[in-house]
C-alpha cells in the first residue's frame, strides 16, 4: 500500500486552453479508498490518469509514500487500473488474461500459478478460467479486469468509471463486490465515477470536483449533510437539494423569501441580515413534506408534475422567486398523493432542514455560527 499526494498539481492539454485540473492539493492515506467525483469534463479522469502515469503533470508534484513519482513511467509505479471498458484481450482466455502481465515481467512459473489461484478464487473465476472475454456477462468481464491488476499486487489501485457499462442491477451487485474486497485487501484506492451511489456507497472520503477544481472533500455524510457550496448542494443527491436565490423581508413575526413564496422562523434574521439583501436557500426533496410535526417551515409551490415511482411520489413545482422569475422545486413525498397540474400547495420543513448560501459566491453559511462554512476550493 502507499500514500499517495498530490501536491498543487496542474494540467493543461495546450497554451490558452483553460487547465483540465487546476491546482489540486489532496493527500491520499495508506488503505484509504477516495471516489472522484464531478460532471463530464470536471478533470477526475485526469487526475486518475496523471496518478497512474498515462499524463505528464504540467505543473505540481505527485508523491507515492516518500517518493516523488513525477518522472515514473506507469511500470515503475506499481499501480492497478482498471478502465471503464474492461480493456481485455478477446483472443486470450480469462487466465490467459490474467498472467499477461506477469508473464511479460518474466516471473516465476511457481508465481503465476498461486497468484491465478488466489486471485481467481478471491474474485469467483474459477469456472470461467478457460472462457474468453465474449463469452462472459459484463459482470464476469469486470471481475477479469479486476483480477488482472490485482495480480501484479499494486501500490495503489486506480478505477475509471467501472461499473458504467453495467446494468443498474449489476452495477449494484458489483458495488457491494468492491466494497467487499477493498475491506478484505486495503490496497489504497483512487475510483473515479459521476454516479453518486458509488460513489457514497464506496467511498471513505468523496472528493467533488468541478473545472479542474476541488469543490469539496470529505466523508460522504459531510458532502452530503454538510455541503460547501451551492454546487455540492446542488450535485450531490438524486435528485439534488432545492436551491432558491431571491431577496428576503421580515413581517415582524416571520422571513419571507420572494413572493411571499418561502416563509422561516424569525431565528434566521441575524445571520439573514449579515449575508444582506439577498440569499439562496437549500431544502433536500426528501426533507419536504405536507404534513411535518413540527415544522416551521413552509414552502408554496405550483404543481408541475407527480411522478408515481411505486415506494414514493416526486412532486416537481414552481416556486414564485420574483414576479419575473420561477424556481423549479422536487419533493419526495407519499406514494398516496394525488395532485392536479396547477393545483397550489404548501410543503412544510423542520428548520432544521433548511442550508444557507451566500448569494454571490455560493458559499455554505453556518446557520448556528453565522459564519461562511470553510470551502475547499483549492
């Protein structure tokens, strides 16, 4: 196992071009299993493949342990990978797959043959062995693409989107697949993925990132429970938090958010009047509902849509923001609810379950502290 560092690193692909990742600083613990995750074209797949060697850092340092590993080509860094579509030879069989590798390295015959059978029996291929690659099911060819970089026993294991040519039963069953064998080999992990099941599924630490940059790192309930920024808030969760930016005003007994549209308790004034005369405000669709004990929240919207998805119901509505503007709002609600297309209603909240944001930089605030959460941006 080794502890991996990246330390403000920087890649740009060509002179003007805006850099694919833009000053990273992120340290990696021995054992540790790290997720990247962000949209298409946020710089994970990059920064997976600058760790693994397939890209020069343009700038910055890049550490295995206490080894600076700029200069390494890929084979001096004793790392596993595994691509997203598999990368298997098809005229080989699974265990002819499986040795490639050592077999080119010249080891031993003896070595070949333990490692085939601890590896083989670790990750179920057993009966496959003799099959090739066309005669598996896509969970059997993930699992060769596994073995095969487990059998050089890497450093540091690397994963780039695995599981996105799967079904989404597989992919589940899979899911539970990694998470067990990371607790059974501790083998450091760096697994780049944009589905957010993985990556709160899997994940020790998650690291958003968004333009190159680190949005947020920490563990999935912090990313989740406690975001950064309005773009964490937003990405993070399916489907993401709720978020409205309009003006506010005070009635004496409540605050008012747009056009009367978002009502919370008086507590929220003094951090309300510290963040001026504009905020964004986030609820999560699962924290919504019609009928709250005790919730001092409320929130009028206009029926859009109501999805029956057999365990719950998810409402999608307008929120009058501005007599020009509209915010677009999801609820989870009970799979019993039935509604009309333009019918008003009025969702209610624990306080609780309400985050601040600051209008103009998307920075979380710390209701309780009434301070600007600190962001990760790096």
């Amino acid at each position: 196992m080794a502890r991996v560092e990246l330390k403000d690193a920087y890649k740009q692909y060509g002179k003007g071009q805006a850099p694919a990742v833009d000053g990273v600083d992120l340290t990696i613990d021995e054992g540790e299993l790290v997720v990247l995750l962000g949209p298409s074209g946020c710089g994970k797949t990059t920064a997976l493949r600058m760790i693994a060697g397939l890209e020069a850092l343009t700038a910055g340092e890049l550490w295995f342990g206490d080894r600076l590993v700029n200069g390494d080509p890929p084979d001096r860094r004793n790392v596993g990978m595994v691509f997203q579509n598999y990368a298997l030879y098809p005229h080989m069989t699974v265990e002819q797959n499986l040795v490639f590798g050592l077999k080119a390295a010249r080891a031993p015959k003896d070595e070949i043959r333990r490692r085939v059978a601890e590896i083989a029996g670790l990750l179920g291929l057993d009966p496959y062995l003799g099959r090739r690659p066309k005669e598996l099911s896509g969970g059997q060819r993930q699992r060769v693409a596994l073995g095969r970089a487990l059998m050089r026993r890497p450093s540091v294991f690397l994963m780039d989107e695995p599981l996105s040519n799967l079904d989404a039963n597989l992919r589940e069953q899979m899911r539970i697949e990694l998470a067990r064998l990371h607790a059974q080999l501790g083998i450091t992990t760096v697994y780049v993925t944009h589905d957010q099941n993985e990556a709160l599924t899997l994940a020790d630490r998650v690291v958003v990132m968004d333009g190159g940059k680190i949005r947020q790192c920490g563990t999935p309930g912090e990313v989740y429970g406690q975001p950064a920024d309005a773009f964490v808030a937003g990405f993070i969760g399916s489907p993401g938090m709720n978020l409205w930016t309009a003006g506010w005003d005070d009635d004496g007994e409540s605050v008012w958010l747009g056009e009367r549209a978002l009502r919370l308790p008086r507590s929220f004034l003094p951090v309300l009047e510290e963040l001026g005369p504009s905020v964004t405000v986030g609820i999560r669709p699962e924290q919504l509902g019609l009928s709250h004990t005790g919730a001092d929240v409320e929130v009028t919207c206009q029926v859009e849509l109501l999805e029956q998805l057999g365990s719950h119901a998810q409402l999608h509505a307008e929120v009058a923001l501005s007599e020009q503007a509209a915010g677009r709002l999801v609820a989870r609600l009970d799979a019993a609810l039935e509604v009309a297309r333009g019918e008003q209603l009025v969702l209610t909240a624990p306080s609780g379950a309400v985050h601040l944001f600051e209008a103009g930089t998307g920075r979380r605030v710390d209701v309780a502290r009434r301070s600007p959460a600190t962001a990760f941006v790096r």
